[in-house]
C-alpha cells in the first residue's frame, strides 16, 4: 500500500488534524468527511493505493472520486481521507494498520474518527446527540457530551484504525452521533461535521445541502414517530371494548 500525494508533500501535512470515517451506521464517517472536505474547500491531494483497491470510480461534486481519497485545507489545518469504499475485509487490517501508520509519520495534531452509534443507544431527553472517547495521547479539546457508556462498543474499520493509532500513540478521538442503522442518516452526519467544524477545528461552515436534507429527513422520522405512537394509543384504547 502506498500514500500518493499530488501538490503536497509530507511535510504539508504535518501538524494538521486528520479526519475521516467509514461507511457504518448510517454512512456517518462516510458522509460527515465527504461534506465536510466540500464545506471546506479542501482540494483533493492524493490517494491511497491499496494493494487490492475496490473497483470503481465515481463522478462527484468536484471531480473523479476515487475510492480512498485524500483532501487538505491549508486554511483549516485540515487533511479529510473521505472512504468512499469499505476496505475488502481481508484486507481491512491491513488497510487500517498502514494508514495508523501512515498518520504516525506524517505528524498529525491528533486524528478524528467519524462514525454512527444505533439511535436505540439514546438516552431520553439527550440533548448532546453524540457519544465520545479518546486514547491516552489525545490532548486536544475536550467535548461536551458524555463518553461512549460502559457496556456500549465499536466495531469494523473504525474500531480496527482506532486500536492501531493507540499502538501507534497516535493522538485520536472519536465521535459518534446517534443515528439509524440502515440508509444514510444526514441529521447524524451534519452533527459530525458541526462537532468537528465548532469544537476541534474552530471554524465556521455553511452546509445548505446537507441541512436541508437532514431537515427533511427529520420531519418524515417525527411524522412516523406520531404514526406509530397514534396506532399504538388506538390499539391500547381498543382492548378496553368488549363485545
């Protein structure tokens, strides 16, 4: 596997924030890297080459997307690796380990793990909307939400990249805003982003796109929500009718 960078060195790198995710619970870490290397501007730097590298491409909003790309912000200081695709599992660990590896050399600030925690996690009457933990090197800001419960785990790309930037001691925090577990959740992914863009990056972003369709997407979960809990208020009204 190997980092190749066009425009930038290494050296460019050093000292910015790494952010990235993958394509879990509701393609959060997916789409809150995807958006916010759009919301920020970052040019696409790079790539990484893996040795078994999905087959495909895409036609995006700024380009040619390649599987695994890699996008900085000079004005940020931040460096976006956007996943478009899930490493292969057999290669996942390895993909993870290099890219731990990868961020160890380059000299990153910290590193931020995007991901989605199951909604059915939420406390009622939560009003953060996301969960957090952190390694042992990670120095950086603190959050205001609670960390990820006892009890409660991670699991695939996201977890295997976190164990090894700890065994790397690689500053890393992750974020993790409750979301659905099917389909692409953009109320979870526009929190994400707000977390990252407000709290670790210290900038401010205009995000009308994804606003907007998580709005939308907001409106038709409150409307089943009233759907459901009607027919269930309808169902307990009817067992008190005998005939």
């Amino acid at each position: 596997m190997e980092v190749v960078l066009r425009g930038v060195s290494r050296r460019d790198l050093r000292g910015s924030i790494l952010v990235t995710g993958f394509r879990g619970f509701g393609m959060v870490g997916y789409m809150a890297s995807k958006h916010l290397a759009l919301a920020l501007g970052a040019g696409k730097v790079g790539y990484i080459l893996a040795d078994t590298m999905p087959p495909f491409i895409a036609v995006e909003e700024d380009g040619i997307g390649y599987p695994f790309d890699v996008y900085y912000s000079r004005e940020a200081g931040a460096t976006i690796l956007v996943n478009r695709a899930v490493p292969e599992r057999e290669v996942a660990d390895e993909y993870s380990r290099f890219l731990a590896e990868w961020a160890k050399n380059v000299g990153f600030r910290f590193t931020v793990l995007l991901g989605g925690l199951s909604r059915e996690f939420k406390p009622p009457g939560d009003e953060h909307g996301y969960r957090w933990l952190h390694n042992t090197f990670y120095e950086g800001p603190q959050l205001e939400a609670p960390k990820l419960e006892y009890g409660l785990g991670v699991m695939g790309p996201l977890a295997l990249l976190y164990i090894y930037l700890d065994y790397y001691e690689v500053p890393s925090i992750m974020i993790l805003p409750y979301s659905i577990v099917e389909g692409v959740d953009y109320d979870a992914a526009l929190l994400g982003i707000k977390v990252v863009a407000s709290k670790l990056l210290k900038v401010t972003l205009q995000l009308p796109e994804l606003e907007t369709l998580a709005r939308t997407q907001r409106a038709e979960f409150e409307r089943i929500i009233r759907l459901l809990e009607r027919e269930e208020r309808e169902e307990h009204e009817s067992r008190g009718i005998y005939m």
